[in-house]
C-alpha cells in the first residue's frame, strides 16, 4: 500500500507538471513536492539559485570538484524539473538527468534552457522507479540527493545497483540518503497514516503540504546497510558525510571513514565511493 501511495504522489505532481504552463508555475504551485514553498514569492530563478549554492557547498565540502568536469558526465538521479541540474550543466560537458515522471524531465529540460546549458543535457526516465534507461558504462560521476529516501528500502538498493551499472570504472558515486533519528519515532507512524490517506483520498492529500512530506517518507537506510550492498556489486573508495548535529559517529565496517558536515538535514548523509569498479572490472 505504501509504494501505491508514493507513485499517486509523483504521478499527480508529474501530471501537473505536465498541464502547468512553465516551469515557473511548477514552482509556485508544486512546491509540497519540490521545496515546499509556494504562492508568488516562489519562483524559478529562486528555485534554481537555492540549487546552485548546494551544489557548490556539497560538492566543495565532499571534494567532488575536478579540474577536468568540463570533459566528464555527471548523470543525476532524481533531477525533478531541474533545480540542480541547471548548474550541474555548466560544471560538466555532459548531464544525464533521470527521473520517474515525463513531466518533470520535460521541465527539467525546460529550466536548463533558461538557466543552464541545454546543449549539455541529455533525459532518461527511471522505469518502473527503479531501472535507469541509460546504457552500461554512462557516467563518470552518479550523483543524488534527496530521491533516494522517497523509495522503498528494495528500490534504493535496486538504484545502487543501477548507480554502479551505469558508472564508468574508476568513477564515482555520491549518493544521499536518509537514515533513523528521534523525530521518526512520530515521524514512521505518521507517515502511514499519510500513505492511507493519499491512497484514499488523493485531492485532498496534495492540498496539505505536511501530508505530502509525510505520504513521501519511505525508508530509512543506513551507511553501513547501503556500503555493504555496494560491496557485493563492486569495489571502491568509500567515505560518509554525516550531519554535525547527530551525536553518535556512523558505525562502518573495513574501516570506512566518517566525515562531519554543517548544515546537512540531521537525519540525512552522503555515502562517496571513489574508483568505483564493478565486479566483473579488471583494473
């Protein structure tokens, strides 16, 4: 029941930015799914400019910025209609966004147009929420943040599977994901009443933003969990970043070091693997 109600979730905010008539209008009207902000106040260029300066911050902070990006390909999942993506085309000669819906890759190509590099860019859907339509070997870097959480802890893990197919060997994956806090404990309970009540009673859920924040919570997936699925696909580099705010230190096997960083969402963190090489990848 809860993954009918995530994909009700995505599949209205797609289809309304589908009928909306720009991507300013996504913004204003969409902003439960995308930043939660709404109304007249809300506006792309906004939208976008919140993008660029955590893609500046996350990248400089995790030691993701090379001097060659101009001749490597960043594929992204979960690019929404763009609000990182835009940047991303002006730091790499190449991008590949992904999403689930149409509709927002649509806009997303809409957004880059304006405020990007659109020549740079290249869509792919996410079928079914857990298989990228991008072939082996794409990207140099495989980059997400705030997507993954929305997925079942199965579908997550199916796209880390993906990230390590589509990566080139000795790339790298830096892949956000949110993991147990204290607030969950009202936090998890709420959110299934949410998925009942977006499964039942779609129009009225949407008009609340707390009930789409809620409807789209759906795993909790920690470093240790994600790093040792990574390992029986692949071999690389790891590092984590976790917020300051969280007390105790991730626990991560084969001595896996961990990083703190300001101004991340206490309940989320990065997992970073350099040189990733799949399995089956002589070095």
């Amino acid at each position: 029941m809860a993954l009918r109600a995530r994909s009700v979730i995505w599949r209205r905010a797609g289809r309304r930015a589908e009928v909306l008539g720009n991507a300013d209008d996504v913004v204003r009207d969409t902003g439960w799914v995308f930043n939660n902000v709404t109304g007249e106040e809300a506006s792309l260029p906004l939208f976008v400019a919140q993008g660029d300066e955590e893609v500046q911050r996350w990248f400089d902070l995790m030691g993701l910025t090379r001097s060659d990006d101009q001749q490597r390909t960043l594929l992204e999942i979960g690019s929404g209609i763009g609000r990182m993506t835009a940047a991303f085309t002006r730091r790499y000669g190449h991008v590949i966004a992904t999403d689930i819906d149409p509709g927002f890759l649509e806009r997303c190509r809409e957004t880059v147009s304006r405020h990007g590099n659109v020549a740079r860019l290249e869509t792919a859907v996410v079928d079914g929420g857990r298989s990228l339509l991008v072939g082996d070997q794409q990207a140099d870097l495989v980059f997400s943040y705030i997507t993954l959480q929305h997925c079942t802890p199965e579908v997550a893990l199916e796209l880390v599977r993906e990230s390590v197919r589509v990566v080139r060997p000795g790339g790298t994956l830096a892949l956000n994901l949110r993991t147990w806090s204290r607030a969950d404990l009202l936090l998890w309970p709420a959110g299934r009443v949410a998925h009942i009540i977006w499964r039942f009673a779609p129009r009225f859920a949407e008009r609340s933003r707390l009930l789409t924040r809620l409807g789209w919570q759906a795993n909790r997936l920690g470093p240790a969990e994600v790093y040792r699925h990574f390992s029986t696909l692949a071999t690389g580099s790891a590092r984590v970043y976790q917020p300051t705010k969280r007390r105790r230190t991730f626990e991560m096997p084969h001595g896996v070091p961990v990083h703190r960083l300001a101004d991340l969402h206490p309940s989320h963190y990065f997992i970073v693997i350099d040189d990733v090489r799949a399995a089956s990848t002589p070095r």
